[in-house]
C-alpha cells in the first residue's frame, strides 16, 4: 500500500492541530495506512517529512493554514483542508486524499482473503444506546465489507439475540466490543478481539480489518479447566482497566437502584409520607416500602461490590465482592465502601486463582473452597479493620455535605454534573457523573440525580429544538433526525445527540455543554431531587419520584431552550 503524506499547519490553533494529528495517525493505523505526519507551526520543529517518505508517497494531504511546505511535493496527488474537516470527520478526509484508494484497497483485501463469519457481542454500563449503536456499526461495517456477521446485545435486561452454540463454532473470529465485563467461557477455542462500543461507534470497517488481523486465540478448554478464572485475550486484559471493572458493577447495580426507588416512591403515593412507619405495617404503603428499602435498596452496594470484583476475576470474584459489599452497608461505609470491596476481593481471586496450583483431582476444590474461603477471608479483615471505618467516616462527611448543600454551592455542583453530561454524550465523563450520582441513591442523597438525568436530557432536547427554529443550520437529513433526538431525549439517551456533535463538535459540543451546566445548576438550586437513576419524562409523573416537579420542569425547559439558542448562534448556515 502506497505511503500517504500529511502536513498540519495549526497557526494560532496549535492545541486543535495536535489533535488532528493524533486523529489522522490513529485513523491510518485502523485501516493499515501508511502514513508520515508533519506538525508545522510556533514551537515545533524536529517532525519534517523525510526525503524518502516524499519519494515512494501516493498523495499529500495539507491541513490547515500557513507555510505547509507545497513546492517539496512536485506533482503528488494533493487535498486541502481545515483542522476542523479533520476532527469532525478523518475517515472522510483520508478517503478524500486517497479518491477512494484506501476503500478500494480494504475491499479487494477483503474479496481476496473471502468472507468471514464473524460473531460478536455489544454492551454497555446501561445497556441503551452505546450497545445498539455499536452492534448497528458492526452489522453495516460487515455488510460493507462482504462478511457474515451475528451480534448479540447484552443490556441491564438480558441479552437479546443471543449467539447459539454452532454459531460460535463455525465463527472465524469473536468481537467483543463492551464498556463492560463479558463472560468468554463459551469462546474456549476461538480467536477472539475485545475493545470498546466507541471503537465500533466510530470506524466499523477499521475495527472488523483491526479485529481480523489481532484476535487471539482463547486455548481450547482453557474456559472449561479454569471455569472460575479469568478467559480474556491478552489485549483485552490490557485494555480492560479501573474504568471498565467499575462500570460493570454500575451496570448491575442499576436495576437494585430502579425498583428500589420507584417501589419506594410507590409506597408514599399509596400510604403517605409516614407509609414505611412500625404502625402501618401490614398495608399496600408498607409493604411496598419493605420491598423496596430493605430489598432491593439493601442489595445495592452487594450488587456493585460483587460484579466489579466479577469483573476483574470472573465467577470466584463474585462471593467475596458481594460479602465484602454487604460488610460496606453493615459499616456505613455505602457505595465507596462497595467499590472498595469490589476491587479487593476482584483483585484478591485473580491474584489467588493465578498462584494457587492443585494436583488435577484437586483442582475442583479451587472455585468452590478454596478461592471462596481465602478470597472472602482476606476481603472481609481489610473491610472490618482497614477500610470499612475511614471510608464510612468520608461518607458521612460527603452525605451531610451534599444534603446541607444550598444556594452557590448547590449552584456549581449542578452546573459541574450537568456541564459532564453533555462532554461526551456517554463516554467517561458522562458515566462518571451518572455512576456516582445514581450510587449516592443508596445513601439517601438524592439532588445530584435529578441535575444528572436532567443535564443528560438537555443535548438530544435541544438539538430536536434547534432542527425546528433554525432549519437552516442544518442539512435535510439532520432536520429528519432531529424528531428521533427528541425522542431520545425524552428518554434520557444523550447519546441521541452523538450524530449532531460529530457533524459539528467545535460548535455543537459547547453549545450542548452550557444548555446542560444551566439545566443542572438551577435543578439544584430549586431544591429538585430525583429518586430513580433513569427514565426521563417517562418517571417523572409517578408520585414522589421527583422532588419539586415544578423546578424540574423548569430547569429542563431552561437547558433546552439555552442549547437550542446557542446552537442556532454559533452553527454555520448549510449551503
């Protein structure tokens, strides 16, 4: 494949042109594109093309402004274009330079190595938009490209579509691509590629030619023999991190925190505020409130302890990550004391499961006796005498924090929780602020939900709005999708907005920014708090659910209209 030449001017936005190096490399490298990249401007030097790469390239492709440099490409093949083409779109750009080489080139590479069968898996922390967005990539990318794809989806509800046993064996190769834990027992013997939902999302050909090219066998009976051990591929296990093992134990964790909270708001609709009172046991209002506080709501940090530690080392993780989460809610030590549980005893298993060897006949005893006893043991004496009081300790301080919290203070956070949903529209920042918001449930603190769900509504809202007062910013198929957005928005997907950011995400992203800070700094001030971890306008008639319906209205309205407005101000006209 010839080699492709790049050259980035950033003038006076050197910060932007980095960027769009990094975008152009990492692009280039998903679709096996040689490639030499040049950054020209203040306060660089040391990066010139060299003479060869000039020599034996195809095309050069010139981004930005200022001295790029031209006379040394003599009758190359040469595109222009901005910074902003770049980070809005780099996959279209390359195939612009290329005039449709690289797309030719990955389709002949395909044609000649035949059709694959691919099977693959999609999930995410709340099972919604990133894992269907992420099977919808995989599907066309594989059409595209000549290959037979299956895709099962694993959301809070199950798996859908869910792969069968000789669909598995006749697969050439297994993509994962999950923002969560995903058990591989049943994929001993295939080669087998985990990465994330945004690598789907973003480049489905490059992640299908990437997957194809890297996936690592998973030793045939390996899941069998170490059924209680953990079954991932070398560059999963890398990728995997912090991050991800948290993430899987939100995902758990969310279904505790959605029936407990409307199961409670149920109980003071049908018996009153004093519904859960010694007094009134016996009736509808009490027994809903058992069901839901000492149920479910019990269950909570367990839940979150038990799949982060499930993460990190599959099944003999999951006792001792939920005993040492039951040990975090019998010492007050809440969601931190869980998480805290959860990483212990997950890392604790593993560490145990990898160093621990048996004769063969004794090897059984491993997941039912011996990584139990010591993984729980160990787990439970650091929670009783090292971790459990200092952290219950921080929890009191937060939680009396957050509740005692008014007028400026309630004001930044609100403007902090609802500015990080609109960031990345369901990436880290986004979960970050969703996970700890929806974990402070289970402590009784309710507010810094409603300025989440209620700053992650705000985007897909307000871009739905601005499709309507300003028609003209955007072309006839984003005008079409804005009704969907609403839609999405409604629901509390702010994934719904991830098209319109793409297209435009200089303009559109702070726009959507300022209309989520707004939206989450006045819920917070009005006094709104929130019950249920998710929903949308769907939770919101429900008794008790929401704590000053009025200012939820209000804050909501405010963040759409405030996005809505900037969106119009900032976005070019479309030609």
């Amino acid at each position: 494949m010839a080699q492709l030449l790049a050259v980035v001017g950033g003038g006076d936005l050197s910060t932007h042109a980095v960027l769009a190096v990094e975008a152009l490399r990492k692009a280039a490298g998903r679709r096996n594109q040689p490639i030499a990249l040049e950054l020209r401007g203040p306060g660089t030097s040391g990066n010139a093309l060299p003479e060869s790469a000039i020599r034996q390239a195809e095309a050069v492709l010139l981004v930005g402004s200022g001295d790029l440099g031209e006379g040394r490409f003599g009758a190359l093949r040469r595109a222009k274009v901005a910074i902003e083409d770049v980070l809005t779109d780099v996959n279209a750009v390359i195939d612009r330079v290329l005039g449709g080489a690289g797309e030719k080139a990955a389709a002949e590479a395909a044609a000649a190595a035949g059709p694959k069968r691919i099977v693959a898996i999609t999930s995410c922390p709340t099972g919604i938009a990133h894992t269907f967005m992420a099977a919808e990539g995989i599907q066309s990318a594989a059409q595209a490209l000549g290959h037979e794809v299956r895709v099962e989806t694993q959301g809070s509800v199950g798996a859908r579509d869910a792969l069968t046993a000789p669909e598995i064996a006749a697969a050439d190769i297994v993509l994962i691509a999950a923002d969560t834990g995903v058990d591989r027992a049943r994929f001993s013997g295939k080669r087998v590629y985990a990465t994330n939902t945004k690598a789907a999302i973003r480049d489905g050909k490059g992640l299908i030619a990437t997957a194809l090219a890297e996936a690592r066998l998973q030793a045939a009976g390996e899941a069998e023999a170490k059924a209680d051990g953990p079954a991932r591929p070398a560059a999963a296990e890398r990728k995997a991190g912090a991050y991800k093992h948290l993430m899987t134990g939100v995902s758990f964790m969310l279904p505790f925190v959605v029936a407990g909270g409307l199961l409670i708001a149920l109980a003071f609709a049908f018996g009153g505020i004093d519904a859960m009172a010694p007094g009134n046991a016996g009736t509808l209002g009490y027994a809903l409130g058992e069901i839901g506080a000492k149920g479910a709501f019990a269950l909570i940090v367990p839940a979150l302890a038990g799949y982060i530690a499930y993460s990190i080392a599959d099944r003999p993780g999951i006792a001792p990550g939920m005993i040492g989460g039951m040990l975090a809610a019998n010492l007050q030590a809440g969601f931190l004391g869980g998480i805290a549980a959860g990483f212990i005893a997950g890392y604790t298993a593993r560490f145990l499961n990898e160093h621990i060897r048996l004769h063969k006949n004794l090897e059984g005893l491993k997941p039912v006796l011996i990584l139990p006893l010591l993984a729980t043991l160990v787990t439970g004496l650091l929670m009783v005498y090292v971790v459990g009081v200092p952290v219950a300790a921080i929890l009191a301080a937060l939680t009396g924090w957050l509740k005692g919290m008014q007028g400026a203070g309630a004001l930044v956070l609100g403007l902090v929780l609802g500015g990080m949903m609109a960031v990345d529209m369901g990436g880290p920042i986004n979960k970050a602020a969703y996970a700890s918001s929806a974990a402070l449930i289970s402590s009784g603190v309710y507010a810094p939900m409603a300025a989440v769900m209620i700053g992650g509504m705000t985007p897909p809202l307000g871009i739905a709005l601005a499709t309507r007062l300003f028609p003209n910013r955007f072309t006839k198929p984003e005008r079409e999708a804005g009704g969907a957005a609403a839609v999405l928005g409604a629901a509390f997907i702010t994934e719904g907005a991830i098209p319109f950011a793409a297209a435009d995400p200089l303009r559109v992203i702070p726009s959507m920014v300022a209309g989520s800070a707004i939206a989450g700094a006045i819920a917070l001030s009005l006094g709104v708090e929130l019950k249920v971890p998710h929903g949308g306008l769907f939770v919101l008639p429900i008794p008790n659910a929401v704590t000053n319906l009025t200012g939820a209205v209000i804050a909501l309205i405010a963040g759409t209209v405030v996005t809505a407005l900037m969106v119009g101000l900032v976005k070019k006209r479309v030609a």
